[in-house]
C-alpha cells in the first residue's frame, strides 16, 4: 500500500495542492491502490523536498509528483502515455512543465497575492496546518506561511510583476491549453493521459476555492476546460463527490 501525503479537500476538490491532486488523479488512472494522509505543520518535518505530496512507499519516502510517477512507470511498468506518438509525448510534456513551473504561481498569487481572497484563504490554511489548534492561534502562522509563498514567488519571478501583468502571463497559459483541448473529451484525444491528471489538479485549483480574480473570470471563460475538470471529477472522483 502506498501512503500518499496530500493536503486536505475543499468542498468538491479532493485537495488545495494542485501537485498533490494530479498525483492522486494519476494514481486513480493508474489503479494503484493508496491510502491518504492528509498533511498537518509537523508533515513537512518529514518531507524528503520539504513540499508535499511525497509518499511512503515500501518503508521509503519520496517526494515530487513528476519523479514518483517517473518511478512507477518503471518499477509497475505503468505507461499512461503509451498509445502517444513522440511528438504527442513532446507535447504532453511540454504542457505540464508550464502547469507545473508557470501556472502554479497564478493559483499562488490569486489566494496569496489578493488580499481580499487571503482572508478566506488564511483561515483554510490555519486549518490544514493546525486543525487542532484555535484559529487565534494559528492564523499568525498561516500569515508566516503566506510570507513564504509571496516570497517564493519573488525568487521564481512572476512575483516581480504587477497583478495586471501576472494575470496576462497566466490567461496566456489558460488559453493555450484551451486551443490546444479544441473539442476534444482529453487532452491527447480520447482516452485522458498523464497530461490529463496534471491539468485536472491544476486548474482544479483556480476554481476551487473560487475567488474573485481576473485570472479566475477567463478560465470561466474558457467552458472547454471548465468541462474537462467536471469531466475528470466524474470520471474519477465520483466516489468523492458521493461522499459530499
């Protein structure tokens, strides 16, 4: 049994860490058996990069989705992407190295950058971190743990930008992957790949929580996305949504 060390659900999202969903996404693709343990302040202490999701497999932990599904293709012979040309796989690869190292700061700076949206969001974090503790308490740390990711984001970059112009960086990235899912039901045709697990989490993300940001309003905008993410819930959270 592999133990996955994910952050917690909101509402119909199976969890608020966009790398920690397509990893579970994959998993339920992949029918790997797993059980959740869903991750407190104290988790990181133990985390082999510092972030989640790792996991605990075979006594051993592993930490980074890309590297963890890297290594079950090899050690379970699990190939997601085996019906894919070279070209598709170039494609599908470039477009989860965007999600992942460009993408991601746009859900950053909509819960972390806007102030209104932090907020709401700081008391979901005190919660996550320390859901024993009382808010009073805890929320000065979710506020320690905001600094973090503000400064991150300065060290990555995107951080050095205004609102407007990360939102035109990231809408760019949203209309990308809209061109590029066309009409189709998954990104690589008819049947959902890696590529589809990675997209799930992350624009799973941008619409939950759903906050007030112009990067928010155009992934509305784009209904081929919104209705790939329904699409993936169904298809492999229906056991989830059940449960709400």
């Amino acid at each position: 049994m592999i133990s996955l060390y994910t952050a917690p659900s909101f509402e119909d999202l199976p969890s608020i860490s966009p790398p920690s969903l397509e990893l579970e996404t994959w998993f339920r693709m992949a029918k790997l058996p797993y059980e959740k343990v869903i991750v407190k302040a104290q988790s990181f202490e133990i985390a082999p990069k510092g972030k989640i999701p790792f996991i605990d497999y075979q006594g051993k932990l592993i930490g980074d989705a890309f590297l963890i599904i890297e290594m079950f293709k090899q050690t379970e012979g699990i190939d997601l992407d085996a019906s894919l040309t070279p070209v598709e796989r170039s494609l599908s690869l470039a477009f989860r190295r965007m999600l992942k190292e460009n993408t991601l700061w746009g859900a950053a700076e909509v819960r972390f950058g806007i102030e209104e949206n932090w907020q709401h969001y700081r008391v979901i974090v005190a919660r996550a971190l320390f859901p024993e503790t009382p808010l009073e308490i805890s929320e000065p740390f979710a506020d320690e743990f905001r600094k973090t990711i503000i400064s991150q984001m300065h060290s990555h970059g995107i951080g050095r930008h205004s609102h407007k112009e990360i939102s035109q960086i990231i809408c760019a990235d949203f209309q990308a992957l809209s061109d590029f899912l066309a009409d189709k039901p998954f990104f690589m045709g008819d049947e959902p790949t890696t590529l589809d697990a990675t997209a799930y989490g992350y624009i799973g993300n941008f619409l939950q929580p759903r906050y007030e940001s112009p990067i928010v309003d155009y992934l509305l905008g784009r209904s081929n996305l919104c209705q790939h993410y329904e699409r993936m819930s169904h298809k492999f959270f229906s056991d989830s949504l059940l449960e709400l």
